[in-house]
C-alpha cells in the first residue's frame, strides 16, 4: 500500500477529511504492523470528532476481540447519537 500509485498521487488528498464532522470510530490492534498504526494516527489529525481504539489483536481486532469490540461500539454510537 505504501508504494501503490494512487497512494502516491493522492496524498494530499487526506486533508479533505476534515470537513467530514461525523464521529468516527477508528481501530487498531496491538499486534498490527507499525505502519498500521501510523495510518490511524493520521486519520485521527484528520477526522475532528474521532475516536481511536486498541484492541487485542492484528489485523483484524474487531473479530479476533469482537465482544470488546462490540461494547466499544455501543459506547461510541450512544456518544454519537448524543451530540
């Protein structure tokens, strides 16, 4: 991915995101590759109304801790639905 061309011709683009005033939930697992990580943290300067999560797990935490995940989730959509 970080070699791939419309990465690569498109990184400015991220910037558009900040107009996007949604709540976001973003996730990353503990056992991720660093880069992963990295590309939360971006989205998150990003995203203004976001929140990130860690949870057990690689690539794909919300199966591997799916009712951690779950409960997250819940808490993050009845936040959401309040403001």
């Amino acid at each position: 991915m970080r070699n791939n061309p419309a990465v690569i011709s498109n990184y400015n683009e991220i910037k558009k995101v900040s107009a996007f005033k949604k709540p976001v939930l973003l996730v990353k697992g503990t056992g991720s590759a660093k880069f992963l990580h990295e590309i939360i943290d971006v989205l998150g300067n990003y995203f203004p109304n976001n929140k990130i999560i860690e949870l057990p797990g690689g690539h794909a935490p919300q199966i591997v801790s799916m009712k951690q995940f779950l409960e997250y989730l819940e808490e993050f959509q009845s936040q959401a639905v309040d403001k």
